[in-house]
C-alpha cells in the first residue's frame, strides 16, 4: 500500500530538483502537502501567505490534491512546476491571478514558460492549462 509519506518524500525531492534545474535553487522548499481538493477543483495550490511554523521558521504550502495523484508523472510533474510558478512570483510581488486567485493572467504565464512549462488558456481560468514543455519532460525523463 503507498503511503503519504512517501508521496511527499517524493515530492519533496521533485521540489528540489526542479528548483537546482529551472530556478537555480532560489526558492525555498514550502510544506508539501497532500490533501483533498476541497471543492476547489484543482489538482494543487500554492498557499498565498507563509501558514506553517517550525523551528521558529515560517513557510508557504503546496499541495497537491489527493483525488488527482493517479496521473501519469508528467502530469503530476507539470503541477509541482506550476504551483512553483506561483512561488516564483510570490516571492517576487508578482501578481500572477486575478478574481480571487482562479483566473492566471499573462504574467502567470510569463513565469511558468521561463521556467520548464507550456501554457494555454482555459475560457474560465485563463493562463492556467499546463503541460510539462517538451524540453522540460525530456530532462525529466
């Protein structure tokens, strides 16, 4: 039986080479969680504010939504990296959705195609349909 610890050690790795390759480790590891979607409909969020504490140290969360960890890797791989997007750009003030964080505007896009992905537009959400950029899945295989 697959544990969530594991899902989240891998994770956590995934995180870290992703960042060392396409963000030259600049970001800071978050929390990475597992967790139900909640209603969201989404496969994974990037927390806004720093809402985990340890040592003192306070940290954002990703999450990838427990419904959805049954797809194939490149599709889990391309969520972490579009939910390491948003860290990108909330560590750079750079307001990457609007209308209460469901629509990805071109900035949002501007980051997540600079650093391993391929975006299109989705008639409600905007920026936000995202695939690993070929170059990106051939790395990661």
């Amino acid at each position: 039986m697959l544990q969530i610890s594991e899902i989240v050690k891998k994770t956590e790795e995934m995180f870290d080479l992703f960042n060392e390759h396409f963000y030259d480790n600049e970001l800071t590891r978050p929390a990475i969680t597992v967790s139900p979607d909640g209603g969201r409909g989404a496969y994974g969020w990037c927390s806004i504010n720093e809402i985990w504490n340890a040592s003192g140290k306070k940290y954002r969360e990703i999450n990838l939504c427990a419904e959805y960890l049954d797809r194939p890797i490149f599709e889990l791989a391309a969520t972490l990296s579009h939910e390491m997007a948003h860290l990108y750009n909330l560590v750079h003030d750079i307001q990457d959705v609007n209308n209460n964080g469901y629509y990805h505007n071109m900035k949002f896009k501007a980051t997540a195609e600079a650093h391993g992905l391929h975006i299109e537009k989705h008639q409600k959400y905007g920026r936000t349909v995202t695939t690993l950029a070929p170059e990106a899945e051939t790395w990661i295989k």
